[in-house]
C-alpha cells in the first residue's frame, strides 16, 4: 500500500516528524513539498535539526498569492497522484498546502486523512478557518487534537471516523525538550531566565500595514519590558517597506534571526512569556508550561484561553500594552500553568494515530468511509 504526506510549511514538518516512522513502516511513503515555504530558516533547518528524510517531490510554487499559490499546488499534486497512485493522503493542520492536498486527493478520488481536524476560530475572515473547514468537510479519516475539536466537527455534521488522538505538535515538542532543555540560546543572547518576553509575528493580517503599525506602537511604548523578537522573514521585510524597521532598535528590544526548532524552544522555555499571533506556539506554551498571550481577538485554540494558560489582547495598541505590563508584574501565571493539564494530550498522539490507521487501513475504501 502506498500514503503520500503534503507538507509546505514548518508547523506541517513538526507536526509530521512524529508520524514519519509509522507512516514509512506501513505504507510505500512519500513526502511531498509543496514550496509553500521553503528556505533555509523557514523549512530546510528544520528537515535537518528533526531527522526528518528529505522530501520525496518539491513541487514549483512561485508565487505568494494565496489563490495562485493554491493553483500551482494544485497542478503539481496532480501530476505527482498521477505518478504514484496512493491509497491515501495525509494533510496535517489549516495551511494552503494542505487545501491543495485535499482538493488534489479529493479529486483524484484517494482517500484523504486529516490530522489536526476540527479547529475552529469561528472566524471565517481567517483564510485558515475556510481552509480548516473545507479540509475536513472531504476527509474520511480525522484525527482531532482535543475535546473541543470532536465536537466542532460533530456539530458540523462530521459523526464518523472521528478520533480523538491530542496534537502530535506535543509529541515532537515532548520529544526535543531534552535538547531544548541543554541548549545555550538564551546564555547566549545575553538573556536571563524569567526575564523578557518572547514576541512572534507573522500572520498575514497582522503584517497589513495598518495593523503591523499598532504592535509596532505597543512595541516602542512597552520601554520597561525586555523583548526578544525573532523575526519571520515576511514579517521583516513588511516592517522595512513601511518604514518601522529601524524605529524598532531599541535598548529593551532585541531583535534576531528566525531560531532553529530546538533553539527556540530553549527560548520560550526560559521566557517570562510569548506574545504571539501563532497558532502552534499557543500549543507550545501550554506544552511548556509558559504563559501566552496572543496578538488577535480569536483563536483556534479556545481550550488554553478557556483554561488560564492564554490571554487574547488583539491589535489595539492600548490594550497590548496593558495586557503585557499587567503580565510582566504577575510572577505567579507560570507557576499557576505548572498544575494545568495539557488539552492536546500527553505526547502519544503519533501512536494513537498509526495504531487506529493499522486497524482502520484494511477495509479504508469510499465506500466504507464515505457514509
């Protein structure tokens, strides 16, 4: 039997790294790239830090259109299902590579499955939210990360071949916390444990100019709070061309490159706090244990907000500053999360998966799954 995995992005590696074992020990498997994101910092250092093999295609993909970008995938994917027939597609999360991967197996009739189904923002603004649901809306098998997310898709309809299973996000962070833990990141940027915040931003309605100009403003008036900021490329380049770069060099703002996976974690893990907009650190602090808030008026992730570990504080500039000073002066948040149970499981996600697709497998068909 052979399985073809989509990926483009880095939250689809971390998320696949843990199933690759499995996946390659049951099935003919091939990776697939779509060239969503593929450079060095944004795809190639995770390939290498993760120990995931190298992609078995890495499709063309020029252009950063949304629309167009999904085209391009589209007519790649095409030609690799053609090459290949597999028996089934594994799409991970809400990213334009994995609509592609959907709408491709869809198409070509290959039974599709779904890890990460069932997040909801309940914002259908957020291309992410389209995606996430049209994603599921074709699957025929879905591996949920949490509670919330098995009844999302129960509410929408989606009753069978449902499976609670936690995030394997967790597994592959549970697996490098170790590393994370002897790693020297924060010893070496000069940083002392407790002491800054960890800020990320990339999502593409925060990088409108409008918007990037708000945490921008938040960002110069928050003087006393010591910021580490590793900036996405997109994000970087969007602060030069609206002319915020340089306005942001300041005493208590340390701006870096993006960080390698394990890199990163050391940072969060030894931070006061991250101040975000992304959906997989949200699942990452509460992993780790580390207070979040994050940078937009919704989540996807309800269940850390719904249980203390996250706070959203949106794009008003007043209210970031008073969301961030208020935690900056809270020294109990952190300790409060030590006692919290992590809603996306325990890190045995990746098993739960390749056990229930071994016993699922021999009768996946259409006609058993689409009923």
């Amino acid at each position: 039997m052979k399985a073809v995995s989509i990926i483009g992005t880095r939250p689809e590696i971390i998320k696949l790294t843990p199933l690759v074992p499995g996946l390659d020990s049951m099935f003919e498997h091939r990776i697939v790239h779509t060239g969503q994101h593929y450079d060095y910092y944004m795809s190639e250092i995770f390939f290498k830090e993760l120990g995931l093999r190298e992609p078995d295609y890495t499709l063309e993909t020029p252009v950063k259109d949304s629309s167009k970008q999904v085209g391009y995938m589209l007519t790649g994917l095409s030609d690799v299902f053609q090459i290949e027939k597999p028996n089934a597609c594994i799409v991970v999360g809400d990213t334009n590579s994995a609509l592609a991967g959907a709408l491709s197996a869809s198409k070509h009739h290959i039974p599709l499955i779904h890890v990460e189904a069932g997040l909801r923002s309940f914002d259908k603004n957020m291309p992410e939210e389209v995606n996430r649901i049209v994603i599921d809306h074709v699957s025929d098998l879905l591996f949920a990360p949490s509670s919330l997310a098995s009844q999302n898709l129960v509410k929408e309809g989606i009753r069978i071949n449902v499976f609670l299973t936690g995030n394997t996000g967790v597994d592959c962070c549970l697996k490098f916390l170790p590393s994370a833990l002897n790693d020297r990141t924060v010893e070496k940027l000069g940083l002392k444990r407790n002491e800054y915040v960890v800020l990320t931003v990339h999502r593409e309605a925060n990088t409108e100019r409008e918007n990037l100009l708000k945490i921008v403003e938040a960002l110069i008036k928050l003087h006393d709070v010591q910021i580490v900021f590793p900036a996405h490329p997109r994000t970087r380049q969007k602060l030069i061309d609206y002319g915020f770069w340089d306005v942001l060099w300041r005493d208590n703002l340390k701006i870096i490159e993006p960080l390698s996976y394990v890199k990163f974690l050391n940072l969060m893990l030894n931070s006061k706090f991250v101040l975000t907009d992304s959906g997989g650190i949200q699942e990452d602090a509460i992993t780790l244990k580390v207070p979040c808030l994050t940078l937009r008026e919704n989540t996807e992730r309800w269940e850390t907000v719904n249980m203390g570990a996250n706070k959203l504080v949106g794009l008003d500039t007043d209210r970031i500053v008073f969301e961030v000073e208020k935690a900056w002066r809270d020294d109990e948040w952190k300790k409060r999360l030590a006692r919290l149970e992590n809603p996306y499981g325990d890190g045995g996600a990746s098993n739960k998966i390749i056990s229930i697709m071994n016993n699922v497998f021999p009768i996946f068909s259409k006609a058993t799954l689409r009923t």
